[in-house]
C-alpha cells in the first residue's frame, strides 16, 4: 500500500477533530436559524407560521430525542407505536408553542458566542437574542442524531426538556404511556 492511499484511507475513517465538530455544528445551527427566518419572511401571518416552519424545523432538530428525554425513564416502557405517537405530538406543541411567539417579518438579532463541546458528539451554542427590545441568552444544544441536530434548547437558563419533563414525567408516574400521549393530545387540541 503506498504511503498516499494510506493517509487517504486514514482520513476517511478518522473522525473529525473537535475543533471540527464544533464548527460543523454551529453552521448547521446558522443554517437552521436562516431557513426558519426566510420561512417567517414568506409567511404572511403567525396562524401560516408553525405549518410553514415544520418540514425546516423536523430537518434540523431531534424530536425524538427530545420527547424520550422529556419522557425520561418510562421512554422505555413506550411501545414503539406510544413512542411514535407521542413524538408527533410533542413536535406539534413545541412548533405551535414557539411560533406563536414570533412575529413574521420581525428578525431577531442573533449574536453567536463561542461554542463549547462538553462531550464527544454534543455542541453547545450559546447566543445572545435581541428580539423586540428584549434580550435573551439563549443555548442550542446541538448532537450527533443522524447529523448534528437540535436536542435541546435552554432560554435564559431554563432547559426545554426539563421544562416538560417534569410534567410529562408526572403524567407518566399517573398512569403511563397513555397518561402522558393523553396529556399531550389534550395540550395540542388546545385553541392557540
């Protein structure tokens, strides 16, 4: 084997360097963030907004793992039809939720700090938001699922699936998977 096909085959196969990884996940982070805006630059109004941002949302973040983390231990007590089920209708009421708080037209400023990797295929984003006049310290939590995706999001220290999963963790110890898909249905039936 010649000293060239050599180094060629190790690179192949040597993972990206952290340095990298990081990179590699904050452009798709930015990717993520303009698609999401050009979309609300096309919407006319906030009833269009989370039906025209679910393809680019379910593109760029995990919702899966973010429904079996706010879930927590009794994920696995989910069929996987359960699992299925309660992953739709968990992304139904975290894209209605927060595009209700958007205003199409309207931009936040984004400013991207330094991102961190605290474990091997995880990113941490962190940004500072101006939106409205108001400022926000807002981290994406970014992880390797079939690509660098969303897992998370933490708003001025509050984690999104933290949040949730203390009710959904309760609505679970009340009466399981169905307990929490209930739960969630009722939740997305809700009028906006």
């Amino acid at each position: 084997m010649t000293t060239r096909l050599f180094l060629t085959l190790l690179l192949a196969v040597t993972p990206l360097s952290a340095s990298a990884q990081i990179a590699e996940a904050q452009t798709r982070l930015k990717s993520a963030v303009n698609e999401v805006l050009a979309v609300a630059d096309r919407t006319a109004n906030r009833a269009a907004l989370a039906d025209n941002v679910r393809p680019v949302l379910l593109k760029h973040v995990s919702f899966e793992t973010m429904t079996k983390r706010a879930v927590g231990p009794g994920w696995r007590q989910f069929t996987p039809a359960q699992q299925k089920q309660a992953t739709q209708l968990f992304s139904t009421l975290i894209i209605r939720t927060y595009s209700n708080k958007f205003t199409p037209g309207e931009h936040p400023v984004i400013t991207y700090q330094n991102p961190v990797s605290p474990a091997a295929g995880r990113v941490d984003v962190p940004t500072d938001m101006v939106y409205k006049g108001s400022n926000y310290s807002v981290t994406y939590r970014m992880e390797q699922v079939g690509g660098w995706k969303i897992a998370d999001v933490v708003i001025e220290g509050v984690s999104l699936i933290a949040n949730y999963r203390s009710q959904l963790d309760a609505q679970f110890k009340k009466g399981g998977a169905n307990a929490v898909i209930s739960s969630l249905t009722q939740s997305v039936s809700r009028p906006q």
